[in-house]
C-alpha cells in the first residue's frame, strides 16, 4: 500500500488517488525515482475520507493541506470535498488543491464553485501556451480540454481566494512568457516549476 499521506517543509500532502486525465512527458511518475526512495506514492487502491482523516493525526501543526497525489485528486471530488469539510471544522491551516484544471469537464459541474468556502488555494498545471502545445507536452484525455482548463482558471478566481496557474520548465522561454501572460490576463499568479530528472 502506497503512502496516503507525506510531508514536505512542513507542509501536509494528501495522495488521493493515482488516475489521472493526462499523461505528462515530464511526469514525475515516469522517472526512475519518482519522489525518492522514502515515498512510496504508488497506491493499492484508492484511500476512503476516513483513511485519509486517521492519517492527519494534528493537522493544526502544518503550514499548509495539500490536495494532491500521484494523480488529479478531483477525479475524486467527493472525496476531497468531504475531507475538506472535515478538516475545516477542526483547523485554520490553509487547504490547497494541485490539480490539472479537468474537473469540471469530467463531473459536469461547476467545481470550483464546489470548492468555495473550502479550497483557500488552488494551483492549476497549464505548462503550455495554446491548445496544439498543451496537447504535446501533456497528452490528454480528451483533445480539446484546453479550452476548458482556461475556463475553470476563470471560474478558480471567482470562488477560491488565491489562484495559481503553473508550468514546467521543459517549455521554451518564449512560451512560459506566453504562459505568463494568460495567467496574467486571467488575473491569477503564475509559478514556475523545476522539472527534476
């Protein structure tokens, strides 16, 4: 059995499931090493609400609860919702979601309205500046979803209170400026992340 749940900087990291819509080149999963030796995030099965809950022992101790995984943790909506709920009746510590900007598409709701109230942070993996890249570099499920992950970063800034949108740093300069741009015409902030061989 994978590891539910592990910590980085004092930060909490849930691993809620490992499907995923997308199959990224630079995917940590890909690589030799994943994470490292000391974090085995490969799940049996999928954790319940009451897994997840028995393995947040003090939750008042971290800096930050993060939604994540070695997959898209809103496959899992209910999921994240009801721990979510849990977790806000017992501590102030912000919650975060890392996610790939799917969800809506695949439950046909609104999620981030969903999240309102519950989600204090929410980062968004775009990693590519148009529709043809985005489809390269991340190889999703659906060829059009792009359009989407654009639009649930417009409904993200609406109902969540700090909104991220982030990119890996496989792409050219010119295009994490591009990317730079949306997430600044989209009024959200932007992040760069370090791809690690």
């Amino acid at each position: 059995m994978g590891m539910i749940t592990y910590t980085i900087d004092n930060k909490l990291y849930i691993n809620v499931t490992n499907k995923c819509t997308n199959s990224c080149i630079f995917c940590i999963r890909n690589t030799e090493k994943g994470l490292g030796s000391e974090y085995d995030l490969w799940l049996e099965k999928d954790p319940t609400p009451e897994e997840i809950l028995l393995e947040i022992k003090d939750p008042q101790k971290y800096d930050e609860i993060v939604f994540c995984g070695y997959g898209e943790p809103l496959i899992r909506l209910d999921v994240v919702i009801e721990v979510a709920k849990k977790l806000k009746e017992i501590t102030s510590v912000p919650l975060r979601v890392n996610t790939n900007g799917h969800a809506s598409y695949i439950h046909k709701k609104n999620v981030p309205q969903l999240l309102s109230n519950l989600i204090d942070r929410i980062s968004i993996s775009l990693n590519a500046p148009n529709k043809e890249r985005y489809n390269e570099i991340c190889r999703p499920f659906s060829e059009d979803i792009y359009d989407y992950v654009i639009e649930f970063i417009k409904e993200s800034k609406k109902y969540i209170k700090e909104v991220w949108v982030s990119c890996v740093d496989i792409i050219s300069k010119e295009e994490i400026e591009e990317c730079k741009k949306i997430a600044q015409k989209l009024g959200v902030n932007f992040k760069l992340r370090a791809y690690e061989e």
